[in-house]
C-alpha cells in the first residue's frame, strides 16, 4: 500500500502546480489589509475538489460585511476512515499577505512561475509556501487514498481555514466558538504552516503572546517651557524602559524548548505626537510585544504591568491607558501525545531524520486548538519565505510532505 500511494504522489507533480497556481491567481486577503476576504479561491477549491472526487464538503461562513459576499468561508473536506474515532486534521489556511513591495518581486506575485535553483523545481508566488504548500501536501495525499480507494485507518478532515493572517477572528476561533461539535476531544490535528528545511522540528508549544498599546496623556507646552507643561513622550519613555527591565527581571525563567528560552517584552511601534521639535508633547502612544513563557500566566504579568504603570502616573503627573490589541495563552501539546511520537516515526520513514520537539514566540492556530484541549502539532518541511518578496514552495516539499500525512492517514 506504501508504495502505491508514494507512486501516486510522485507522478501528481502537474496536480501540485496546477493547484499552487490557480489558488494563487485568486488572492485571498482579509478587508484589515485591504482586501475581499476568501470567498473566491474558498470556491474555486470546493469546486477542484469535488472535480477531483473529494465530494464530502461542508462550508462553515463566518459573517464579515467587510468581505465579498459578506462572509469568511471556512472549508472541511471529509474522507471517512475505518473509525471516527481519534480522526486525524490536516489544517492549512486560505488567506495570504499582500505582496508588499511590488519592486522587490522579479515576477507577478499572482503568478506561479517555475524555476530550478539546484535544489530541484520551486514555484514563486505569494502564498505558494504560506500556506498553499501545506494545503496541496493535505489535498494530494487524501488524493492519493481516494483515487486508489483506499480507507484511511482514521476519518480524515482537511480543514481549509480563513483568517490566519489577522488572528483567526474568522477562521479557527469562530469555528472553536460557534460549531461546537465540530471537533472530538480524542482528534489529532496537524498544522502544516511552520518548519524548516529538514523536517526535523515539531512545533508542541507556544509562548503567552501579548501585544499592549499604551496611551500617555500630559499637557503640551512650549519646548522652552517644560515647566508649564507634562511631558507625555518623557513619562512614556520611561515607562518602556521600565517595562523591558524589570518585566525581564521578575518573569526571568528560562526553556530549553524555545528559542530565545526566556519570556521576551520589547517596545516596538512608536506614533507621533507633536509635528515639531519645539514642542512638549502633550499625548503619547507607544506599543509593546511581549512573548511569555506558558509557566507564566498571562493575568500575573498584567497585574505587574499596572503596578509600573501607577507608579509612573505619580511620578509624572501623567494619565495612562493600555489596551490589548492582541491576547493569547497557549496550552502545550504534550511530547508524549499519539501524533507527536505517530508523525516523529513517520518523517524519519520518509525524510531519513531525527525530528526534535519546539516551542516558538510566534502565535498560530495551534494555540486556540490547544486550549480547547485537542492535542494539535505544527509541522512542514519548508524554506520558511513566507511572507517575503519572491516567496517560494519547493516541489519536492510538497510531495516529501504529502507522503508524511497520507502514512498519517494510513497507519493505525
């Protein structure tokens, strides 16, 4: 059966960049970026599949007036198994980035264009490799099953998300929240939307991720006068600096599993105040990026944060705010799951190397996943251009990954 089902996706090259590249003409950005939202490359995938003889489809639509058709589409195909019982979740993402800058590109981002490096074929676009490689892997693999009528030892659910690229509002976290039954607390779902070049890193946990932004209200004045004003842009800087020192101090453990392997809390963005030089800022806006260790909730670090904050409210005289545009805690994926050790043996079995457990700073699906309490993994093998200029997916990952999910399909 192995060798069937490999030969199939070896001779399924012209599949992968016939999908890469009409998925790709049909950009899928969300109305925060500009954008329509997913709704026609959604129908055009729910079309090539049902074409291709995956017929068990079920639209899930998130309502955003924002988008075309009012809607943020969200796509499960099914391919019943021996057993509904543990069903294996491939889950990839149909939204994209905007391209950035157009002079960057040495082609039309909307494209797909072939070239060979040495490597082997790669196709160039945006969105090939985030997330469009994970999402042909999934959907040639169960391919691979269908067309030879084979069962998987598990049902399989190839869940096309929206919503990815902007905090998954519309995507995973409505569907969490509004189709409850959708998943079973015993389903094991792959995310293939992170990785590197061999294969080798299976992503399990994520940090507490907190984005704060921070309102500093004084008076203005003239620059020669900062006696009758409150300097906001002072009482702020201060703040920052504060923040980053002493957050840094009080949550200071350190975790082999990520990298860096301590909590990180940077300022970042930064808005402007007043247009001159010659004058006291009388308001002030200032961001931070904090990237936590999960041993530390996320509640103890805000409590620490509204400490510091009064303390300079006094000193300076000044009135500050924070909002939260962004909030996540993340539970773990435990090493000793049935996915972590079934997908460690199989990418030895395909890929010939050792796989090592992660955790990252960054924020994906799997964070939502996990704190409903579904074990979930992200995991591809990818160059990791994503959201760059000439961003591109190896032809070869994209077969080597399919043979990975339909071995995770197949085995029991």
């Amino acid at each position: 059966m192995k060798e069937k089902i490999f030969s199939f996706i070896d001779d399924s090259v012209s599949l992968a960049v016939e999908m890469e590249t009409e998925l790709t003409r049909r950009p899928a950005i969300s109305p925060e970026s500009g954008g329509e939202g997913e709704l026609d490359k959604c129908l055009f995938l729910e079309s090539w599949l049902k074409a291709h003889g995956i017929t068990q489809l079920q639209r899930y639509d998130a309502p955003d007036k924002r988008a075309k058709g009012g809607v943020r589409p969200n796509l499960v195909a099914t391919i019943p198994g021996k057993t509904d019982f543990s069903r294996l979740w491939i889950m990839s993402h149909i939204d994209v980035v905007p391209p950035g800058e157009a002079s960057l590109w040495k082609s039309d981002p909307w494209t797909v264009i072939q070239k060979d490096d040495g490597r082997g074929p790669r196709l160039i676009g945006r969105g090939v490799e985030d997330n469009q490689q994970g999402l042909t892997s999934s959907v040639l693999a169960a391919l691979a099953l269908v067309k030879q009528e084979i069962t998987p030892a598990h049902t399989v659910k190839l869940l096309f998300a929206a919503d990815e690229e902007n905090g998954s509002i519309y995507g995973i976290d409505w569907l969490i929240k509004n189709v409850p039954d959708l998943f079973n607390k015993n389903d094991m779902i792959l995310v293939p939307d992170g990785g590197d070049p061999e294969g080798e890193t299976i992503e399990i946990a994520e940090k507490n991720l907190v984005w704060v932004k921070f309102s500093t209200i004084g008076a203005q004045a003239h620059g020669s006068r900062p006696d009758q004003g409150i300097n906001a842009h002072l009482a702020g800087a201060e703040l920052a600096v504060r923040l980053y020192e002493e957050l840094s101090k009080k949550f200071s453990d350190h975790d082999p599993l990520f990298e860096p392997d301590y909590s990180t809390f940077q300022p970042t963005k930064k808005e402007a105040n007043v247009p001159n030089i010659n004058t006291i800022p009388g308001d002030d806006v200032f961001y931070m990026d904090m990237r936590i260790l999960p041993r530390y909730p996320v509640k103890t670090v805000l409590t620490e944060i509204d400490r510091i904050k009064t303390e300079a409210e006094a000193k300076h005289r000044v009135k500050i705010s924070y909002t939260l545009p962004q909030k996540q805690e993340s539970k773990p994926t435990s090493p000793d799951a049935p996915l972590v050790k079934l997908l460690s043996g199989i990418v030895k079995e395909v890929y010939r190397v050792d796989t090592r457990l992660i955790g990252i700073g960054g924020g994906t699906v799997g964070a939502y996943l996990r704190n409903a309490g579904l074990d979930s993994v992200v995991w591809s093998r990818m160059d990791d251009t994503a959201h760059q200029p000439n961003e591109y997916a190896l032809i070869s990952h994209i077969l080597g990954d399919a043979k990975v999910m339909a071995l995770l399909m197949v085995r029991e």
